[in-house]
C-alpha cells in the first residue's frame, strides 16, 4: 500500500485494538504458514506473514497462547498489504468457548498495555 493509499481520516473501528506479537498458525484455501498477530481486536486481526491469501477468503487462525493452549477463530481477509500480511474481520460465527478465551486475552493485553504506559517516564 502507497502512501497516497492510506487512509487518513477519522478511525471507523468500532472495537478496542491492541499491539501485540502473539504467535500464531493460519489456514486458507490453498495455504497455511506459522505467523505472527501484531494488531488484535474482538472483530478482527493483522496477520504479519506472506500474504498467501485472497480478499476474502476464509480463513481458520489460531492464536498460540504463552501459556499453552490456543484460540481457533475464523474470519475473512479483508485487505492485503503485500509481503507483510492481511488484515481479517473475524466471522460472527465462533465457538463460545474461543470467544470467551479472546475476550480474557484482550483484557490481559489492555491491563498489560495500561501497566507499562504508567511505567513510562517522560523525560
């Protein structure tokens, strides 16, 4: 994506984001590859990883957690930025259980981030 792409007007996603990098593994259509999360919300993520998908294709992403375990999401790729990764909006259709568990994440990552800004000094 061009800088002239990008977009540049007010923020129109409607869910908390954080940065991370969360292992992952993604499978599509025609591929699958290990990967990293870098961008997370309860709607969708960023895929950092070779762009092997199409727009919108469905996607099967598991979040590889720290401390074992996982969380099995489905979503559709919603752009791609070339030789870095796609962006997935996540399918409103997940196992409760994954939901429950990406729910208890993002709120462990907020708290995370939360903590460390207040440990920041500005000097």
């Amino acid at each position: 994506m061009s800088k002239e792409d990008a977009y540049e007007g007010p923020e129109r996603r409607s869910a908390h984001r954080v940065r991370l990098n969360l292992p992952c593994r993604w499978e599509g259509r025609r591929e699958s590859a290990a990967a990293t999360v870098t961008d997370l919300s309860t709607t969708g993520a960023f895929v950092l990883s070779e762009d092997l998908v199409e727009t919108d294709e469905l996607v099967r992403l598991e979040l590889l957690l720290p401390g074992g375990g996982g969380i099995t999401l489905w979503g559709h790729v919603i752009y791609k930025a070339e030789g870095i990764g796609f962006g997935l909006r996540f399918a409103p259709y997940q196992q409760e259980n994954d939901r429950r568990k990406l729910g208890l994440l993002m709120k462990a990552e907020m708290r995370r981030a939360a903590q460390k800004k207040k440990k920041h000094i500005p000097f």
